[in-house]
C-alpha cells in the first residue's frame, strides 16, 4: 500500500513537473511576448513604475517555471523543490483569483502566444495543480530519493534551457504563434486598395480600479477614469479573416495598401532611437532590399516630429534614404509584428512569407535567391526549420529527464 501511495505521489509531481516545464518554455520560446503580459500583470497590480523591468521579469519568472518543472520531472531536492513549486503556485493561483473577480482585459499568458485562456479557465487549472502539488508534497516526510544520475540529468537540462533562453533573447521566436505568422494575409490585399481615412476609428483606452475599457470618441469616459492610450483601428464593416498592418504617411495618410503590392520587405522599428551606426545599418539593409528587387517599408513607432528629431545626427546620403520609405505605426503592432527591433517581414502579395531578427538580416545575394524563388518553399523551408528545431529541443530536454 505504502509503495502504491509513493508512487501516486510521484506521479502527482510529475504531472504538475511537465506543465510547469511547457507553461515555462513556452514563455522562454518569446521573450518579447513574456514582457508584454508582466507589464500588464505590473500595470494590474499598480505597479507600472517597474515596467521598464518588465521583460526581464517575464523571463525571469518564465526561467523559474521552467526549472522548478525539470526540478519535479527529475525529482531531484524533492523538499526544496516541493516548497518552492508549492509557494509559486500559491501566488499564481491567488493572483488569477484577483483577475477572475475583477476581470480586466489582459491574458493571463500561462503558456504564452501559444494557448489563450480565460481568467477562469486559469482559476481553476491553478487549483488543480495546487490540488496535485498538495497530495505529492504533504505531509513533507517520506518523499523517496532520485537516482543519482538524476541530479546529472537535471544539471545539463538547466544548461540547456538557459541556451535557448539565450537563443530567444538574441533572435526571433523559432515558433511564431503571434497573429503576424507566416502564411497570414493582410487585409490590405483584397480591403485596401482603394483606402480611405474612414475606414478607421479612433479607440480611446481608460482605466479605473485595475479595469481598462475601450471608448469612442463620441462616448469618453467621466474624469474619474485615467487616461492609458489611443489606438487606430479598422472599423467592423471592413474587416475580414486577414490582419491588419495599419501604417500612415507623415500627411496622417493611412498607406497599407502599400504592404500588399508585390515583394515588400518591411522593417519595424518599435523602438526608434537608435545610434547613428544603427541607422546605417538599416539604410543598408534597405538599400539593398531595393536592389535585390522588393519594396523597402520603414515602419517606426514615433510621429513625425520626434523621427525628425531621431534623424538629425544621421549622415545625409543615408537619411534621405531613410525618409524615402518611412511611415508610421504603433507599438503594439511593431512589436507584434517582428519581435525584434529593426527586423525585416517579407510580404508577397500581401501574404506573409518570412521574418528575419536584426542580428540575421539577410544580405542582397540571398534576397535575390529568395525572390527569384519557389514562394511555397520559402515558406516551407522557414516553418519547418523553426519547429523542428524547436520540438527537436523538446525531444532532447524530455529524454534527458526521462531517460538519464
């Protein structure tokens, strides 16, 4: 009997082990994505002042998850380990109690891009983990030993979740679960063609006691609501299954159809301040882009005034270049749409083809190779590189634990 119940135990923290271990590295896999939902988790709790930390906190938590999850998998310092998964599942499940009673418009980011769950759903898979940690770990007494290579197995996975961490900081998601994903196709193509200014809305975002809403101009909130941003979007009646990459001329001239015609390469700039070599950099890029055949997109989240200001110590043969293809857009979309400030997105009819971090800008020879080629291809040969390499991840961490 007391060989069955060990055994149950085991099990219990097994289970509870490998969804810490997906939730964690699901959020490791998009760091980009993590620090999103912990500046609103920081914006929630009152806390924005610490949002200039927010990545680094996602990453953070997201790295805990994942080792306490290879910690429970392998069984290793059981107690410690025990305490710990116990402690940190107690604050999540008490802080999406906080978010099921006052419901505010924010995912709850338990697995990333990848699964969206409701406040709710996310109450309740917290009391079942707290539930299964509970039957494995208490009373705190005759956990049982892991087998010594266990502690070697443990060693070289946190290695290796640590490198992918690294990885992910450096470049884009190998897996992209965000709505800008390959093969989507912009409204822009069959919508936009012939746009006009009034196929969008101003949306004004308030806040009051932790709850954001969204508001029209017609109908603004009363002064004890604060004020948190403005966002442009399409209004219902225009739009369809596509995305929307909404993006305007220093005129205050929305121009998505631009995105939609023929080879565009699009490079995001969600952070726009950039030193004067960067800016080299991306005039290079672009023109190059140009040369090898596609349509060169700037897209920046400032205004005009502030990208003048930006400029003004960038070298005149380069600048021009710059201001040629700039256009204008908004944070959330950039950041979205390319994880990584001054990537590059090749759009080909409208259709999402590939994306590139900055630190792996394409050069002009492989530009050329790439628009002269299969599309279909292209877009085979980027999806299946990026999950294969990350499932093959997966595959090993998991044998490791299990087969070590």
């Amino acid at each position: 009997m007391n060989y069955i119940l060990q055994k149950f135990r085991r099990f219990c923290a097994f289970f509870t082990g490998f969804v810490f271990f997906i939730s964690g590295i699901l959020k490791v896999l998009d760091p980009v994505g993590s620090g999103l939902v912990m500046g609103e988790y920081l914006e929630f709790l009152h806390l924005g002042f610490l949002g200039f930390a927010s990545k680094a906190l996602g990453t953070a938590f997201a790295l805990a998850e994942t080792i306490i999850g290879a910690a429970l998998i392998t069984g290793v310092w059981r107690k410690s380990t025990g305490i710990a998964a116990m402690t940190l599942q107690a604050f999540f499940t008490i802080l999406t109690l906080t978010l099921v009673i006052f419901n505010p418009q924010m995912d709850c980011g338990c697995f990333g891009e990848a699964i969206h769950l409701t406040h709710m759903e996310t109450f309740i898979k917290n009391v079942i983990l707290c539930i299964l940690l509970a039957a494995a770990f208490i009373p705190m007494k005759e956990l049982g030993e892991p087998k010594k290579r266990k502690y070697a197995a443990f060693g070289v996975v946190v290695i290796s979740v640590i490198a992918f961490c690294v990885y992910s900081l450096l470049y884009i998601p190998l897996v992209d679960f965000t709505e800008f994903r390959q093969t989507v196709s912009l409204q822009a193509g069959s919508t936009f063609q012939t746009a006009e200014e009034d196929r969008y809305e101003a949306v004004f975002i308030y806040e009051k006691d932790g709850e954001k809403q969204t508001f029209d101009l017609q109908h603004l909130p009363d002064t004890t609501w604060t004020y948190v941003s403005t966002e442009t979007r399409l209004k219902e009646e225009y739009r369809d299954n596509g995305v929307t990459l909404s993006f305007y001329n220093a005129k205050g001239e929305y121009m998505d159809n631009l995105a939609a015609d023929g080879n565009v390469m699009v490079i995001s700039l969600y952070k726009p301040d950039l030193k004067t070599a960067r800016w080299k950099e991306t005039a290079d890029f672009m023109m190059a882009a140009s040369e090898a055949g596609f349509t060169p997109l700037l897209l920046a989240a400032a205004t005009p005034e502030s990208m003048a200001d930006f400029l003004k110590d960038a070298d005149a043969a380069y600048r021009d270049m710059i201001e040629d293809c700039l256009y204008f857009s908004d944070y959330k979309t950039l950041l979205t749409l390319n994880r990584s400030n001054g990537g590059a997105v090749w759009f080909s009819d409208g259709y999402l083809i590939r994306k590139w971090a900055r630190r792996a800008l394409p050069g002009e020879g492989q530009m050329k190779l790439d628009i002269n080629g299969d599309v279909t291809e292209a877009i085979i040969e980027k999806s299946t590189k990026g999950s294969l390499a990350f499932q093959g991840f997966l595959l090993y961490v998991f044998a490791v634990m299990l087969l070590l």
